[in-house]
C-alpha cells in the first residue's frame, strides 16, 4: 500500500451505498448503462477469462450486464455494503469487501472488472496495486471511474450560490481524477501495455433536484471528508437550481448533467507478452515507410518555394 491522503469517508459512503440499495428504484441507470460498455469491451479480446472478481457490486450489476460475453464461468462479487452483497447473491457467490484493503490471494483471478467504485478510494494506487496482484499473470484488469468533468454543472452552480448566499464555498461535489494522472497510476501498480481512454455521457433531467435524488439512489452524493457538517440554508439550493436552469438547460427546457468515464485497461505481467524494441534496434526508417527521404539531424534541407497559386489551402 502506498501513502494515502485521505479525502473520503469511507465508513459514510458505506452508508449511503446501503440506503441506496434500500431505496431501490430506477437509479443505477448509469451503473448498468457502464457495466454494459466494458461488457462490450470483452468482446474485443479473443480469449476467456473462467474466474473472474467484479470489484464494486452495486447489487450485482455486472453480472446481469455480462451475459456471457468474456467467457466468464464463475463471477465473485464484492460490495461495499452489506446490503449491496445480499443482493447481488442471487446473481451469484458475494462477498462484502473494501476496494481499499482486498482480502484476496494472489495470482487467482483470470479478469478484475470494476464498474464505477473506485474513484471513492483514497489511495487510488494502493488499490490498483492490490488489483494487479489479485491477477494470474497475463490476467486482465478492465475498469471504469468518474473523472475530470463529471457534474461539472452542478458544481459550479452550488459553489456560485454559495458564494452569492454567504461569501464563501465548502466542498460540495467530489474531487475527480485526471486522464493525464491515470496512465502513470497503471503502470506505478505494475500493469503492462495499460490503456486509458474516455468519454462523456450526458443525462438530462427535468431539474436539478431530480439530478441530486438520482445520485442519492446511486449512492454517490458527498462523501468528502471536508464538506461542511453544517445543515445547507433552503435557500442555497433554491438559488443553486436557479442557476442550472439558466446556464445549463437545453432547448426542451431541460438540465444537463456531464458524466465523465474513464476506461481503464491493463494487463498483469507476463513473460508472454510483447516488449518494447531496444532503442536503435530499429532494421527500417520511417522515412521508408512512407515514401519519403530521411535527412540527418543537423542537416541543412532546401525546400522549394510554392510559385504563385500553387500555395493550396491554408
């Protein structure tokens, strides 16, 4: 494990996971629309992963959305809350677990697939140094967090209401990770050939009241360990609500809402695996592939001068 700083409450997002899931209701729409693109994403990979640890649960999302894409036999499902796991036992064997502490063997899984749990981790490279190892070498890892721009919206307009309500803003939305920070986390926890890309899911709502109680029933409202304790004026909310709808609607009148998600992919170790040409190995040019004429660094190069009408589009 690595030195961590700690931003969450675990113990109160452990919480709220079990209200959500005593909530029920329609709320994991996101969950399960991105348990669905990893799903797919298996697909791409031309091999079977037999045994394989859904990190994260959310109920057992995961295992309704895999349908036997990736050759998975056997699916362990580790939740956070209590609740999560009792639910997601009747898709298969569950267990209650912390992404932050793994009580796993090494060199077990064939596949770790984690939907949307991990950028509640403090030590985000503890975790996936843990993941890597809870891997068979040459087993996948193949993850999905919230990041960058994710409800860029709503937090803008909460800290804009605050300020024009009492002068001053507490964190009210979580801290996200960066794209540029998540390769070199991959490859810190020991993953080959790591892969990172990402895109942006937009959801609209009728207001953003709706927006907050979806994320309630997700389970994902605010756990950082600074926000404020102190019970937020009505008002702040009213005024908050304002601003969304002003800034942020859509031509049907509706609010929008950004979720950024990154995909990460990665690979432990294994002595199968391609590696990396020793600089100066190279026995072609790129200059050769494409057709053109390589020149020496230094070298004084003559480039003709376009005559006139010849300069093309500019």
């Amino acid at each position: 494990m690595t030195d961590a700083i700690h931003v969450f409450d675990r113990k109160l997002l452990a919480q709220r996971k079990e209200r959500a899931h005593r909530m029920g209701g329609d709320s994991d729409f996101l969950f399960r629309e991105v348990a669905d693109r990893l799903a797919d994403r298996l697909l791409d990979v031309t091999r079977a992963f037999p045994l394989a640890l859904d990190l994260g649960g959310h109920a057992g999302v995961v295992a309704q959305e895999l349908q036997g894409r990736g050759g998975v036999e056997t699916l362990i499902q580790a939740n956070l809350s209590h609740g999560g796991a009792r639910l997601a036992g009747a898709h298969g064997p569950s267990l209650v677990c912390d992404e932050e502490w793994l009580p796993l063997k090494e060199g077990i899984f064939d596949l770790v697939i984690s939907n949307l749990s991990l950028h509640w981790t403090n030590d985000l490279p503890g975790a996936l140094i843990q993941v890597c190892r809870a891997l068979r070498p040459d087993g996948l890892f193949q993850g999905a967090i919230l990041g960058g721009e994710t409800l860029r919206e709503l937090r803008d307009c909460l800290m804009q209401a605050e300020l024009d309500i009492s002068g001053g803003v507490s964190p009210r939305v979580s801290p996200f990770a960066d794209v540029r920070d998540l390769g070199g986390l991959m490859q810190r926890a020991g993953f080959s050939l790591p892969v990172v890309d990402s895109e942006a899911i937009t959801v609209t709502y009728e207001n953003m009241f709706r927006l907050i109680a979806d994320l309630r029933g997700m389970g994902e409202t605010n756990a950082v360990l600074e926000r404020s304790k102190a019970i937020p004026p009505r008002q702040l909310f009213m005024r908050a609500a304002e601003l969304y709808q002003q800034n942020y609607s859509n031509e049907d009148g509706r609010i929008e809402a950004t979720f950024h998600i990154f995909y990460l992919h990665g690979w432990a170790p294994d002595a199968s695996q391609p590696k990396p040409l020793r600089p100066g190995s190279a026995t072609g040019s790129l200059a050769e592939a494409l057709g053109g004429q390589e020149f020496a660094a230094g070298e004084k190069v003559n480039i003709p001068t376009p005559k006139d009408g010849d300069e093309g589009d500019k």
